[in-house]
C-alpha cells in the first residue's frame, strides 16, 4: 500500500492566521527570547509549525541496553536482537501508529549495500504488527529517484509483503516542523514522523565521504525535504542536531552487507563485506560507536558520536552498556 496524498491540515496556512497589520515590534521581542520564529514575509510570529514529539520509552530496569546478533539469517537476527531487548511489546503498544525509517537513499540493488536489507524492512514492519500497531508507515526521502530506488533496493515490495504502508516524498507527504538546531531552525519533514506514535530507525551501516560513516543518526537526513544538502557545510554538527530532535523509539543497525569504501553511493560489489550482523538498542550513539568498529574506524574517529555524547544522547562506550552477543 502507498499513501501519496493523505488527509491533513493543510500545509500552508500561516497567511490566512496572521494579521498584516499587527505591529513587528512585540514579535522581534518575543523571537529574542528564544520562544518564536518569524514568519520570513511578515514579520510576525510563527504559530503553525508542527514538532517531532519525544518517540523514547524506558527499557525494563536490569534489562539489555544492547543487542548484537550474528546468523546467516536477517530475519532470525533481527527477531533475536529486539527479543533481546525485552521483545518489541516493549517499544510498542496495541493500537499505536509506527513509522520504520530505513536508508533508501539510492538506485542500488540489495548486493551493493548502499540501502538497508530488504529482508529487515519485511521483517520489522511484521514484528510492528504482531506487537499490535495499528498502522505501520515506511518512508524516506532518497536522493536518487525515489520511485526507482524504492524498486531496485526491494523495499517497496517488502513493504507490500509485510502489509506495511509505504509513504512516498512527494511535496504533499510534507510538513513544515520545527527543527529546533543551530544549522535547520525549520524544515518539511516526511509526515509520519509528526503523526505517529512510535519511531523506529532501521539503517545501514557503510562509509561515508563526508562524515566518515553513515550509521544511526546520519540516516535522520531522510526524513527530510527541501535543500538538505546545504547541511553538509557542517554535517558532524547537522547529525547530531536531527538526531536530537528526532529521539527514535528503537534504533536497528543493518550489517548484514557493509559498504566499506566509495559511499554512501557505493555501486561496486567489490566494495562490499558480508558481517551477517545485527544490532538493536535504544542508544542511538552507542549503535553508532559500535558500527564504526564495523568498519574498521575507532568511533573517535567520527565527530559526530563524542559531539552527540556531549549533548547527553547517548554513551559512546558501548561496551558500558548492559550488552548481549548472540551468534547462531
């Protein structure tokens, strides 16, 4: 199933809502202090823009705060790691809406490891299900064409075997949210992230050009429209703020193929590595730092992770986490 048109508020609204005539004086006040934005015609303070809500939960006191699992399966592996973590009942309650963000970002096939296992996203949208949700959205914005990359990737068709509702990026599947960081203030964010009750980050892990890795908190780039590209002046920094303002609910890092050089386009199989390996938990930076090792980085490599440590989002010693390894 595809949702391309859903209803909602319309997106732009805020003209009908203000008053030209009202004076800019109190709205730059009120701005200074830190509470409003103003609206780039008049002046006027903003009232319309829709926030990511809060998507964490707490996980069972004692419990796993780690999972890594390794098999030649990808659905036995990601069934245990979840398990692992208490089962996805504890993420999910009956009745709620999710929304799974795997990384669709280009026109490859599931060998070349530049999108996440196809395999995960079936599987992951039917744990969605079974815990009780009432609606289980799948979306991205990739940079390639999206309908060709949900195609070629196999996800659209995962999508459509688990029951799953796949939400394509067209300019109506927006809408305008508060970022809230230094770098985007404002930006159109995919839908399901305002609407839904739960969020669940399911990416891939492989090399990137710019920031070294894409892992965790990179792949919050895609829930995002607009000219994010502009976020790469200062993509360490960029991470970390979508990261803080996305909060995910359940954090699942892909490694069952890695791409070890030439992404986070990639293409040749040359540059790909079979590890067989998942890993699930709720610390997003903790995911990352352990997904650095996978490719063959030391996390202090990468900015982002002591950048986002510091912001208090997560440890990025893994190895303090209360952590499980299971191997087939």
């Amino acid at each position: 199933m595809t949702d391309s048109d859903p209803k909602g508020p319309p997106r732009f609204t805020r003209r009908a809502l203000l008053r030209v005539g009202a004076t800019t004086a109190a709205a730059a006040a009120t701005v200074a202090s830190g509470l409003l934005l103003l609206d780039r015609d008049t002046g006027l303070p903003r009232h319309d823009l829709v926030k990511v809500r809060d998507h964490r939960v707490a996980l069972p006191a004692g419990g796993t705060q780690m999972a890594i699992v390794r098999g030649k399966s990808p659905t036995e592996n990601v069934k245990r790691a979840v398990e692992a973590l208490g089962g996805m009942g504890v993420f999910i309650r009956p009745g709620e809406k999710v929304v799974i963000k795997p990384n669709v970002g280009w026109n490859r096939l599931p060998e070349q490891a530049a999108d996440t296992n196809p395999e995960l996203v079936t599987a992951v949208v039917r744990m969605a299900f079974a815990a009780g949700a009432s609606k289980v959205w799948v979306t991205d914005a990739p940079v390639n064409n999206a309908d060709t990359c949900f195609d070629r990737s196999g996800i659209r068709a995962a999508v459509g075997a688990a029951g799953g509702t796949l939400v394509m990026p067209t300019a109506n599947n927006f809408r305008e949210a508060e970022i809230g960081g230094e770098l985007l203030r404002v930006g159109d964010v995919l839908y399901p992230f305002v609407e839904a009750d739960k969020v669940i980050n399911l990416p891939i892990a492989k090399q990137h050009s710019l920031c070294g890795a894409t892992l965790s908190m990179k792949n919050w780039y895609g829930m995002l429209g607009g000219h994010r590209v502009r976020l790469h002046q200062d993509i360490q920094k960029s991470i970390v703020e979508l990261a803080l303002m996305a909060k995910p609910t359940l954090s699942i890092l892909d490694a069952t193929r890695v791409l070890l050089a030439n992404g986070p386009s990639g293409g040749s199989v040359d540059d790909v590595k079979q590890l067989d390996t998942i890993a699930a938990s709720v610390d997003e930076v903790a995911l990352d730092a352990f997904g650095a090792t996978l490719l063959g980085k030391n996390p202090a490599e990468l900015g982002y992770i002591a950048m986002a440590e510091k912001a208090m989002h997560g440890q990025a010693d893994f190895r303090r986490l209360k952590l499980v390894e299971i191997s087939a």
